[in-house]
C-alpha cells in the first residue's frame, strides 16, 4: 500500500457503502484504484441509479479558475475543505496554488492532518478542551504543522487558555469581527475585538496573529455594506499593528472570503498599506470547487467579473423514471436521502432514453416535491419522459451534495468513469 494516503485511498475495497457503484465490483473483490483503471462506461458499465457523479473537464476548470485568481490578486488561498470533505481534491486545490486548508469544526481538522494537511486554518472559536489539547500536541509533534483558528469573546479566551495550559507550543488564533448586528458570530464591535485581543495578550498560550471574518453575513449584503464591513476590518488590522499587537508574528493574517463575494475581498485587501510585518491576505472560499446549478450559479462574483473568469457546474446526479402513473406525472428513484435540496429543488437537466441511450434536454420536466427515495417529476406530455429512462438532476449548495455520496465517480465528457472521490463526514 502506498505510504500517501491519497494514494492509499484506491487500495480500498469498492463494496456495499457506495451507492451507485457496479455490484460486480465487489463480487470480484476490485479495489477503487482497480475499478479505475477498467475506464468503465457510466451507462453501459454497470452503474446503478441513483448515482452521483462529477464533470472532470468542469472539475479541472473550476480549480484552474480560484487558483488562477487569488494568484491575480496577490491572495494566498485557503479553500474551505467542509464543501467536499475530499482529500484527493484538497490535494489538487494545493497543487492549484492554494496555501492551506480551511475547516469548521475539530473532526474535519482530525480528517486534514490524516492526510497531511500541514496549513489549516480553523474559522471558528475552538474552546473544546479535548480538541485543544489535540491541536496542541499535533503541532508539537510537527514543526511544519501550521494552525490558525478565530478567537471572537473573552470568555473564549479564557477557556482556551485554561485548556492549554502545560502545553507545549504557543497556538496562533485571529480575532473575528462578526459582521453585524443579527449576522452569525464574531465579536460584533471594534471595541469589542480590542477587548478581545487585550485577553489574548494577557494568555500565556495564545499569540494573536491577526484579523478576520465573514462577509456574506453582513445584513442585506450588498456591494458597499460589504465594502464597508471589509473596510472595517483591515482598518482594525492597521490599528492593531500600529499598536504593537503583532511585535512577535513574522506575518500578519487577514482573512476573509466566501463563495459570494470573493472580488469585494479582492478589493479591499489591495487596499491594505504596508504594515510592520509581510500580510497573509488569506481568502476562503469553498463552493467553487463544484460550483452548482442554481444557487452559486446565481452567487457567484464570476457575473459581475466576467472577465475575471467564470465557473461551471460539475455535479450531475443520474436517477433513473421508476414509475409512470399519468401523462403529468413521474417519479425518479432519488429523493432527501440523496438530492440536496436545502436550498431550493433539483432541476431536471437532461434525459437519457433507455432504450437508445440517446440524450436529450430535460425540457417539460420539472421536480416538484422530494420523499426520501423519490423525486416528484411533473411534466408537459406523455412523451417527456418513459419508465427506465434516466434523468440527469442539478442541485444547488455544494456543502450538501457532497455530504451525501461516500464515493463520487469523475466522469469524462464521453461517459468514461476515470476516477473515484472519496468523502469523509
């Protein structure tokens, strides 16, 4: 088995735990890697419906795209790793350039660090003692290991301080501005962030590196609340320096950058002068890697920059007509289970006849109404679709489509199957 645990991943056994996938595949004991290398035909190979799959020319495009930009911009990235959970696409986001990985919660820094993860910048207060002591030990054992999480309240301080102490190494934390009033966390006025970095000065195991937050949180965002709110923070960066909070970093962390609204960060950040010490301008945004068909699609900073670029939707989840009760009336054996649909209902895309595996747009189709094994399909005639036909979905909202499939066939614009994504959530 090879020592990379990337690697390692296609010596895995290709069994009951992954929907969708060929049953012979396990009856002749392949590995991932093995089923791979077959190339097998997504229509003709055996695959079993529901299955999701992603657009590998997509997949490479949007990679291309975020890497090619932060680059332009002078933004060291750091995608946010809870859209995908996938550590083969980590791995292609910091062959993109990226400086690291962002995460959420302790268990997808546990994933990152079992596959080598050695940036991780944790965008949220960590006051789990258990987590902290983990943290703390991970970065004793690995002098490359980097780790950065938000400190947003004193008491936070405090229990993070508590919970390390003994420990070892010294933990690098940035002080999150919240975004507004109503908006999700982060300490909500300047005064407040001072109060925050005071505490940090006074804990023995902390050391304050910079500033950040999250501006799709900015109540009735729009461009110049955001501006505003963006502009907020790099002053209290620039206030901070001048104060001397950051006498014993080597570079100072301003981190910022959904999926929304990544040319305001842009912006902004240029604006920063020079400070005492180099500036991280760290963006995170997570979605694009799949981008989707509605949500981001709609979202994406990528329609008011169209010269900066674009994204493409690489997600398609196959499902198959299963029953025909009336004209106006189909259902696909696809439902809660399988479709994410947080954030608005699949869209019918595409049909694939089952009798001569030709394909057409899904025009007349519409998705209506989920169960939790079933899409509702209302269409326009009798003909739209047949029983047996397969019907292509798009979804909206990354985070939720990957969360659902363990394993995710990249699919060639021929249908040839040529590798597997593995998830872990």
């Amino acid at each position: 088995m090879p020592s990379d645990p990337v690697q390692a991943l296609a010596a895995e056994p290709v069994d009951h735990r992954f929907k969708g996938l060929p049953p012979d595949a396990a009856s002749l004991g392949l590995t991932v890697g093995a089923l791979a290398a077959e190339r097998r035909d997504l229509y003709t190979g055996g695959f079993t419906t529901p299955v999701l799959t992603l657009d590998a020319e997509a997949l490479e495009h949007n990679l291309t795209a975020l890497g090619a930009y932060a680059a332009r911009h002078d933004l060291a990235f750091a995608p946010h790793g809870k859209t995908c959970m996938a550590p083969q696409l980590f791995r292609r986001q910091l062959d993109h350039g990226a400086w690291g990985i962002t995460a959420a919660v302790p268990h997808q820094v546990r994933v990152y660090r079992a596959f080598g993860i050695e940036r991780i910048f944790l965008a949220n207060e960590l006051v789990d003692p258990a987590a902290l002591r983990w943290v703390a030990a991970e970065l004793a054992a690995d002098p490359a290991f980097r780790f950065v999480c938000y400190v947003d309240s004193v008491r936070g301080v405090q229990l993070m301080d508590r919970a390390l102490q003994g420990q070892s190494q010294v933990l690098d934390v940035v002080v999150e501005l919240g975004a507004g009033e109503g908006a999700r966390t982060g300490a909500r006025t300047d005064e407040d962030c001072r109060a925050v970095a005071d505490a940090v000065a006074g804990a023995a195991t902390l050391r304050l590196v910079g500033l950040a937050g999250y501006e799709a949180e900015v109540p009735g965002a729009d461009p110049d609340s955001v501006h505003a709110y963006l502009r907020r923070l790099t002053a209290l960066a620039v206030e901070f320096d001048k104060a001397g909070r950051f006498a014993d970093v080597d570079e100072i962390v301003v981190s910022a950058g959904g999926s929304a609204w990544f040319d305001a960060v842009a912006d902004v950040f240029a604006e920063l002068p020079e400070l005492s010490r180099p500036v991280l301008r760290l963006l995170r945004s997570g979605a694009y890697v799949s981008h989707d068909h509605g949500w981001y699609t709609r979202l994406t900073p990528f329609n008011r920059i169209p010269e900066e670029g674009g994204l493409r939707p690489a997600f398609r989840l196959w499902t198959q007509v299963v029953s025909r009760p009336s004209p106006t009336q189909a259902f696909v054996n696809a439902g809660k289970r399988d479709v994410a649909y947080d954030l608005g209902l699949p869209q019918a895309e595409l049909v694939r006849d089952a009798l001569t595996g030709e394909e057409r747009p899904a025009d007349g189709v519409r998705v209506v109404k989920l169960s939790d094994q079933h899409a509702w399909l209302e269409t326009d005639s009798a003909e739209d679709v047949q029983v047996g036909d397969w019907v292509a979905l798009g979804m909206s909202h990354p985070c939720t489509i990957f969360e659902k499939w363990p394993l995710i066939p990249v699919v060639e614009a021929d249908g040839t199957v040529t590798d597997y994504v593995r998830t872990f959530f």
